[in-house]
C-alpha cells in the first residue's frame, strides 16, 4: 500500500473522514489543508483538533487559502461558524508544521519518485492545492500514486448551485486544470446522498459506546450532520460525504459499482459555472477518471463504527 496524504477543508464530514482513516489503518503520514468549508485558518486549526481528540500527531502544512481565480466562498452555513458544528473538543496546542503546503506536495512526490514510490493523495476540498502542486512541478504525477477526490456530480446535480457540487464549485479552475492534466478516483454528489444512516441508526450506533473523547466528539459531528440535513429540508440523516471517500481510500474493494469517463468542469460564468460533466465514451479526451456510485453499505457502516468506538 502506498503511504497517503490527507487533503482537507476542515469540515465536519472532513473531521469523520479523518477519524475514519485513524481508525481504520490508513492513517495519513502528512495533511495538507486547505480554505473551502471554513478559512484556512480555521480549516487548519480543526485538523489539529481532530488529531488532538484522536491523540495523533501527524504533520500538517496549511496550503492554499484562496481560489487560483474565483472569489472565495464558504460553507459555514452547512459546517457551523466553526467549521466543526461547534462540537466541544480540546483547543489544540500543536501547530501547523510552518511549511507551506503546496511546496510540502511538490517535495513529497518528487522525493518519492526520486525512489520509485508512489504516494496516494485523498483530496476532500477544493482542488486548488492539488492543481498548484501540478502547475509548479508537473512531474510531480511521478510520485502520485492513486488520487481519489470527494467533488463534483454524476449528472449535474450540485449542491451549492443547481449544477455544481462545492468542492469543485469552490475553485473550478483548479478543478478542471486536475481533471485534465491525471487519472483520478472520483466519489461525487450523488452517492453521498444515499449512503447515509438514518437518526435511529446514529442512536443504535453509538448506544452502548464507553465514552470516549472520540466517540463524544463523533456524536456531536453525527447530530450536527443530522440537524443541518434536517434545516435544510432534508430527512433526520447522517450522509456519508468526506467519510464515503476515505472508505474507498482504506477498502478499494468497497467499491460495488463505478463509471469509467472523461471528466472536464463548466468554467463559463452563468448556471453551469463548477459543473463536472462525466462522458463514459471519452470525447472530453481528458484522463480516464473511476466514478464510484456505490459501495457496499455494510462494510462502510463497519469502517465508521470502528471510527466513533475510540
Ligand atoms: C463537500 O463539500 C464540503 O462541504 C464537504 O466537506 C464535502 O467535501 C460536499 O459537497
Ligand atoms: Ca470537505
């Protein structure tokens, strides 16, 4: 297995995704963050939180804190003011590594592929570290191993426009520069909204659990995630966004069913602007990318279960 670096926004499904990967033997040895759900700032100081409740102390190299073009928009409504849905947890006292983390990027792949290895990267934010890390040094992709992305659609259905998902809305020049410069493993929208656990499921869940700092703190993400589907007209539901992704980094297999296609972004101002458009006959002539759709429900609940039990 190649070892992983974590790319993040900081948000509250970031949060259970990186608890997921702790949990479940694929803890990153780097992360790298990223503005997006939150402020870099903010996004930072979460990840380092999160490591703190969880008592990890991976490195982290706050990277990117504006779009490569586009005005910089958030998620606060969704994530909280915090980012994290307010969700008690010990003020971290560690800091970012003081490196910058596009320049992290660049030297961590050169320096694997200086020794034929190959790093695998899961990006679960705007790609705009990603896509500066490919810009500065394009034979970086020589270290990258398998990179899989949490952003963008099957069917032009977003979430934070009709027409775009907000990982790829958030910065979509940045987007588009990844999607056509490497292959890439792509979990869009559309399965995060039906790989879910409904309230009572998030209350069998955790029923039973010792309380532990993780598994208090996982619950505050879980009932966050239910409120804010909830507020937002959906069902009582915790979706599995971020967390699908990370599910798909520790258990390939997990994977039941996906879409092999070309995949380019919408960049014209107006409706379609951070569109992902997906053409399973490869006119868009970009790299191949893997879609996922869906994944198998009971191994994924088992990979989260894991997570919240600390
Ligand atoms: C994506 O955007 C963020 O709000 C989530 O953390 C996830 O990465 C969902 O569109
Ligand atoms: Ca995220």
């Amino acid at each position: 297995t190649n070892r992983l670096i974590l790319d993040t926004d900081g948000g509250v499904d970031d949060a259970q995704a990186l608890l997921m990967l702790l949990a479940n033997d694929r803890a990153p040895f780097a992360i790298t963050t990223v503005f997006g759900n939150v402020g870099l700032d903010a996004a930072t100081a979460n990840i380092l939180d999160v490591l703190a409740v969880a008592g990890s102390d991976i490195p982290v190299h706050a990277g990117a804190d504006r779009p490569l073009v586009a005005p910089i928009v958030d998620a606060r409504d969704i994530h909280g003011e915090d980012g994290l849905g307010g969700a008690i947890r010990p003020d971290s006292a560690a800091e970012p590594s003081g490196l910058d983390g596009v320049g992290f990027l660049v030297d961590a792949l050169l320096e694997a592929a200086a020794i034929g290895e190959r790093i695998d990267i899961l990006a679960i934010g705007p790609l705009t570290n990603i896509a500066l890390m490919l810009r500065l040094a394009p034979e970086a992709v020589e270290g990258l191993g398998t990179l899989t992305i949490m952003g963008g659609t099957l069917n032009g259905r977003g979430n934070i426009t009709p027409a775009a998902e907000f990982n790829i809305y958030a910065d979509p020049e940045a987007a588009a520069a990844v999607f056509r410069s490497v292959p890439s493993v792509i979990v869009p929208w559309e399965p995060c909204t039906t790989h879910l656990l409904t309230g009572e499921e998030v209350e069998a869940a955790f029923e039973g659990l010792a309380q532990a700092d993780v598994t208090q703190f996982s619950l505050a993400l879980a009932q966050h995630a239910r409120r804010t589907s909830l507020s937002y007209g959906g069902a009582d539901v915790l979706r599995f966004v971020d967390p699908l992704a990370a599910a798909v980094v520790i258990s390939p297999e997990i994977v039941t069913t996906s879409l092999e296609a070309s995949v380019d972004v919408a960049l014209a101002e107006g409706v379609t602007r951070g569109m992902t458009v997906v053409d399973p006959s490869f006119r868009l002539g970009t790299p191949r990318a893997r879609l996922v759709e869906t994944v198998d429900e009971t191994a994924l609940r088992a990979l989260y279960a894991r997570s919240i039990a600390g």
